[in-house]
C-alpha cells in the first residue's frame, strides 16, 4: 500500500514495475544488470483518486501520461534496483500530492481609483519625455 495522503492510499495491485537497463555510461555492470525501473500507474482508471485529483494529475504529469491515460516514471538515478524502485514510488506520491492540493480559487478584483490615476499620470509624464525628446532645436 502506497501511501500518499491521510485519504489517498493507491494498493500494490494498482501499480506495475518494470525493469530495464539503465541509460548513460557505466562500468563493467551497465550492459547486464537491469536497475532502472519503469513504474506505470493507470491514472484514468483507478478506483483510489477523487476525479478532482485525477484532473489535476492529468495536468500536471504532462507527457509523462499516454492517451490512455497511464502515467509512467523512470528512475535511473541510483545503481540499485531498490534505490531507484523507492525512488520512482516517492516522485510519484510527490506527484498525487501536489494534485491532491486544491488551488486557492481567484476572486476577481478591480483596480482603485488612486490605482488608475497614478496610472494615468505615469502615462502622461512618459509622452511628454517623448514628445519633448522629438522636437528640434529652433535655428536662430
């Protein structure tokens, strides 16, 4: 059971791990030993997240998520294969919870009256810069 908050919990079945060689140079282990892990979470279909969190997570994952909406991580980081498994499930409980957190909404606001005056009057100083920049000298 993984963990992600006090409501969120995402049981083993949910989750599938692959492991592959990792990329990048390495010694005399890199092309025999598979430590990097692929972890693949189906997001659209899992029962464990609210559809509040799943929308956000959709957002949030990016490219990382194929159009059938399974979300995938790589974790290459570290030579052992339970390093970069742990490493891989952190980044993507990290990941719920930054979905699980609901985005203060905006409350639509309008400018002051002082605000559109000292607005105004910054704007009538700079074309009067300009306008006095263009003028040429009067020959005499």
């Amino acid at each position: 059971m993984l963990q992600i908050t006090t409501a969120i919990r995402i049981p083993e079945s949910e989750l599938s791990e692959r492991f592959i060689r990792s990329p990048g140079p390495g010694g005399q282990n890199v092309n025999k030993v598979a430590t990097a892990v692929q972890l693949s979470f189906d997001v659209a279909r899992s029962p464990s997240l609210p559809e509040d969190v799943r929308r956000r997570l959709n957002g949030l994952a990016g490219r990382r998520i194929d159009g059938d909406g399974v979300l995938t991580i790589e974790a290459h980081r570290f030579r052992t294969r339970e390093r970069n498994r742990e490493d891989a499930r952190e980044r993507l409980a990290d990941l719920i919870r930054q979905a699980a957190h609901r985005p203060k909404p905006r409350i639509a606001t309008r400018p002051t009256r002082g605000s559109k005056e000292r607005r105004l009057a910054s704007k009538k100083l700079r074309a009067r810069v300009k306008q006095t920049r263009s003028r040429r000298p009067t020959e005499d």
